[in-house]
C-alpha cells in the first residue's frame, strides 16, 4: 500500500509566534487566504512531499539519522521568494552545517526508498518558512513591498523535533525528539507530558536555568504586544 509522506522542523517560541503574526497579518491586509485557510504550522520543509511502499521503512532511516544529531541550529534572517509557476513568499532560513547535513543525509537515504521531489536531490537547497502562497499572484507586488517597509527578523533557534505527517491533512504520523533521542508516535507527539519534557531537555543541553512555560495564547498575546513597543 502506498503511503505518502512528508518531513518538517516545526517553529518555537518567539520563531513560532513571529512567523503566525507575518502570517495572519499579510493574510489579513491583503485578503489573501492561501496561508491561513487551514490553521497555520510554521515549518521548514525537510523532504517531500513524497510516497513510499510502507512508512515503517521512512521511520526507521529517520530515527537512525536522526539519532546522529541533537542540536541543530537555524537563523530566520529576512525574506525572500519564489517566483516560478506560483509565487511564494517566505522567510529565509541560514541553516548551520548541522542543518545542512542533516537534511543532506535524509535525502540520500529517502530517495532510495521513496519517490520524493527535484529538489529533495539537489546539493544546495533553499531553506524556508512560507508565510504566503496560492492566492497572491496578482497581489505579490504589494505584498513584497509591505515586507520591505518592515525590519527584517533576525532569530537564532534550534529544533525540538523531526515531524513525519501525512501532507494531505498534514496530521502527524511521528515525531523524532532530537533533545530526548526519542521516537514518538502521534499519541506522544501530541501530549503535554512529553512537550514538557522535551522543553526541559534542551534547556538542560543549552545550560539554561529552568524557565516555567506559558500556555500558546498567553505566549502569542505578549509577542504581539511585544512587537506593538
């Protein structure tokens, strides 16, 4: 049976929050809904979409690579955009060597064993985290303008976990914790118990002190009015 695929980091944190603002408020302004007509997951994309005989075979090269790498670091600077068949408006990525490898390394043992995309082969790969898409053909002018009138972000972050979905209706399948060296299922993925524990992790691997979490709206609520000041 066949099976499709796809593999994302997903945004944290102040990363997170400013990318859903962007998002929301581009959706808004410009009454646009390509970005926003589903809930809004800030990613980047790994690898994929893609198919594949059975997943079993993706989640085990996923949790052997993954196994091989804890922290990952990126930086969110700036914006950027495709301009081919649709446009595309996203927020630029400056992956670190780690990041580099690591997506190289999925790619080469994916691409045995599962179809994936052009791009997913090649060397150089553009990372990025859509803010934009669809619907803004005849509005990209405008938009890009508006971007350049903002200041460009600059966010240095690490990820918590690899994200194994079905892109369809982009539920999570698996996860890998790269802070806990821990494969997931979706129950897993999806509880607070494991969250706090991943969330714990890193701050131990980074040598940070214990910091309490906030709830998302609450965290989303004071990013907004941080951004307001």
């Amino acid at each position: 049976m066949v099976v499709h695929f796809l593999i994302e980091l997903r945004l944290h944190g102040d990363a997170k929050d400013y990318a859903k603002v962007l998002i929301y408020d581009i959706g808004k302004k410009f009454r646009v809904k390509g970005a926003i007509k589903e809930r809004p997951v800030p990613h980047i994309t790994l690898y994929g979409p893609s198919e594949a005989d059975n997943i079993k075979g993706i989640v085990s090269e996923v949790d052997r690579i993954a196994g091989n790498y804890t922290l990952v670091p990126f930086q969110i600077k700036g914006f950027g955009y495709f301009k081919k068949e649709h446009k595309v408006i996203y927020l630029n990525i400056n992956p670190s060597s780690q990041l580099e490898e690591l997506r190289r390394e999925l790619a080469q043992r994916l691409s045995k064993i599962s179809t994936g995309q052009p791009w997913d082969r090649h060397r150089r790969f553009q990372f990025h985290v859509t803010v934009a898409f669809k619907d803004i053909d005849e509005k990209f002018n405008k938009i890009w303008r508006y971007l350049k009138t903002k200041e460009k972000p600059s966010i240095e972050q690490h990820p918590y976990r690899i994200t194994i979905l079905e892109p369809n209706n982009r539920k999570i399948l698996y996860e890998y914790d790269l802070m806990l060296k821990k494969l997931l299922d979706r129950r897993q993925a999806l509880s607070s118990y494991w969250k706090a524990k991943t969330v714990s992790k890193s701050r131990e691997l980074q040598a940070l002190p214990h910091q309490r979490q906030q709830s998302a709206p609450i965290r989303f609520i004071r990013f907004i009015r941080r951004l307001g000041n």
